[in-house]
C-alpha cells in the first residue's frame, strides 16, 4: 500500500491536551509520579527500567510487552495508557515492535500503541495501524486513531473519511487531531458532510450535531441548511457517499483483516 503525502503540517495538533497522545512525554511521567499510589509507583519505575535495559524483542515475548499487559492491573484503568506509552518509549519501541503490540494486543494495548505513535513514529510507517483501528466498531480505538499522527500522515481522502468515521460511530470531532487546520475550506469535505446530512434528513434521523460544527469549520456550506428535509441533495458528480454502515471506514475497500489473538490480560 502506498501512502500519498499530501497531509498538511499541522503544529497545532502537537499542544498538549487531554490524551497520552497529545501530552508531552515528560508531563506524563510527571503526572504518574504524581498520582500512582506507592505500590503502583514503584512498578512503573521498574517497569520503564526494564524497558529502558532490555528494548527489542527477546524470545517470544519481550520483559517490557509483559509490563505492557500488566499495566491496568498495577496502575489502574485511569492511568494505564500513559504508563503503557512510556513504556513503550522506555523500549524505543519501533514501527515493527509496535505494529507487533498492536495486532497481538488486547484493546487497551492497541489503544496505548495507537497514542503512542506521534510519539515514537516520525513518518508514515504505522499508518496501517491507523487504518486498522478506524475499521473496528470500538470507538475508543477510533478515539485514539484520528490523534495527532493521523493528522501529520493520512492524506486528504482518508481523513475526511475519519471524521466521517467518527460522526457515524459517535466518536466527538474533538478527539480529531488538527480538525480546524484540515477542515478549512475542504470542498470535498463539505460535499460529503453535506450528502451524508442529507441521506440522513431523507430517513428521518437526527443529523449529528458535530457534522454541522465540522461543516462550519469548512466555511462553504451553510450549515442551517441541512435541517430543513427538502435540502436537494448535492448534484456534484464527484466521488459517491459512503456506506457508513459497513464495518471498515467510509472509502476503504471492504476487505477485512483476520482476527488476531487476544490473550494477555489487561
């Protein structure tokens, strides 16, 4: 698969903000030290110098991919994502070892290696990742996709397919990394959000109410516009609105990869 780079720089998507993903690294580590009780602070000291001793892969299963698994249990569920991020910066762990995490992982690990990214890939090589999770019905994973590397890296055609994603799954366009930034006068964009307004407006459903913030942000449709049920639909003879009940994100081609093991404990 190749990857057009056609994605914008967006800086903006590097500020801090309220996932692992979007918060500088040593303001994670200073808010688990902070916060984990003792117990739980001694483990994530162990478990970053582990990492930090013995990165890579060693044997079926590396020190620190243990670590990983143990996370929720030791540090808790408000915690775990930040400590499995920096341990998996602790293992200098690269696009191969992450994608490795990833597919053998349980949920909250992918969801960990998916913050991780913007983090510890500097190009484009993790973008399968990205897709994968925007193809599951989880809509933490798909949380966790549209952050700021899928900002720096999707190009134009799978991003707006992303928020598309995120209004029909639920996920709030402000998990989307760099939306403002993006979804400036996108014509496309606004096309499909508009065609999409009105499929829904035609079948008698509410139309979400993050599409017209997403359409404002476009500046070039009005976006009072798409409550009234006799809006026409959009006659640009550009690409067809996407099938946004199927299981993989609107644009892809619907194939879908096997199942993968989930067998450590979170």
């Amino acid at each position: 698969m190749t990857h057009p780079h056609a994605a914008p720089a967006i800086p903006e998507a590097e500020r801090a903000g309220t996932t692992p993903a979007r918060t500088p690294l040593d303001v994670l580590h200073g808010h688990l030290d902070t916060h984990l009780e003792a117990t739980a602070r001694v483990w994530f000291r162990r478990a970053l110098d582990e990492a930090a001793a013995h990165p890579g892969t060693h044997g079926p299963i590396s020190v620190w991919e243990l670590r990983l698994a143990e996370a929720g249990r030791r540090c808790g569920g408000r915690y775990a994502d930040a400590a499995r991020v920096l341990i998996l910066r602790a293992a200098r762990a690269d696009p191969e070892s992450l994608a490795r995490v990833y597919f053998q992982g349980t949920a909250e690990e992918r969801r960990a290696v998916l913050h991780a990214l913007p983090h510890l890939v500097a190009g484009p090589d993790a973008l399968p990742l990205v897709e994968d999770a925007l193809r599951t019905h989880d809509t933490r994973l798909v949380a966790a996709a549209v952050g700021p590397y899928a900002a720096r890296h999707l190009d134009a055609h799978a991003w707006r397919h992303a928020v598309l994603k995120c209004l029909f799954a639920g996920v709030p366009v402000d998990e989307v990394a760099g939306l403002e930034q993006r979804a400036r006068a996108d014509a496309e964009l606004a096309r499909m959000l508009g065609d999409y307004a009105t499929e829904r407006t035609a079948a008698g459903r509410p139309v979400p109410r993050d599409l017209h913030r997403v359409l404002t942000l476009t500046g070039l449709t009005d976006p009072t516009a798409l409550t009234d049920p006799n809006t026409p639909a959009s006659t640009d003879s550009g690409a067809p609105t996407p099938d946004l009940d199927r299981t993989d994100p609107p644009g892809t081609d619907g194939s879908h990869r096997p199942a993968h093991p989930h067998g450590k404990e979170s």
